[in-house]
C-alpha cells in the first residue's frame, strides 16, 4: 500500500480510521467518494468512510470499551451523559439513531426522547 517511508503516516492515522470505522486502501484502488491522504507530496493512502449508521455502531461499541461495561449497566445519570455526547457527535440525525441508541442503552427510544428533551429544556 506504500512505502517504507510512509509508515509512520500509515500508523498514525489508523486509529483515527478506525474509530471511525472507515478502511485504509491503496491509493489507486479508492473510489469517488474516498478520501486520498496524501504524505510529504505523494498520494500515500486512501481511507474508505463508513456509512453514517456504521459509524453510530462504532462509537457506541467505543464507548462500552472506554467505560469497560455495556452501556445498558450505566446508571440513569450515565446514560444521560451517554445521550449528551451522542447529540453532540449528530448520533441522532442518522436514520434509526434514537432506535439504535435506545437499544444499547437498554431503554425505550421514549426515554431518550426524554433525555433529549431535558437537555433542552437545561
């Protein structure tokens, strides 16, 4: 996929990739909706994005690793800090958003309309 020179480049932005949920891929395999990073002048990388709704399945899964929990074990206020961060990273503006979220939190899509809504109203 590159040369020795660009692994340093390669390496450090994997995890950003990944986090995402997005692929890394030779330059000259990307597509027209792939991003073509390029390193010291010369095309290096391309990175595939993931569709929106992959992408709230890979924050979610992310932030059960970061609490070391599943987020339906979250207490009530946990999980309103959940709904917070989501709101803010547009979790809820992809298509089944609140049923997704509602789901790993363990509650009704209800109650994160109330989570949402109390937000608000703060």
């Amino acid at each position: 996929m590159s040369g020795a020179g660009d692994e340093p480049f390669i390496t450090a932005v994997k995890p950003l990739v990944d986090a995402m949920g997005g692929g890394l891929l030779p330059p000259d395999e990307a597509g027209p909706d792939d991003v073509v990073l390029s390193w010291q002048g010369a095309e290096v990388v391309a990175v595939r994005l993931p569709q929106l709704a992959d992408s709230l399945d890979h924050i979610l899964a992310a932030m059960e690793r970061k609490r070391g929990k599943p987020l339906a074990d979250l207490d009530r206020k946990a999980k309103q800090e959940v709904v917070r961060v989501l709101e803010a990273r547009g979790a809820f503006s992809v298509r089944h958003g609140v049923e997704t979220v509602a789901s790993a939190l363990g509650v009704s899509r209800f109650t994160v309309y109330n989570y949402l809504n109390r937000e608000k109203g703060s």
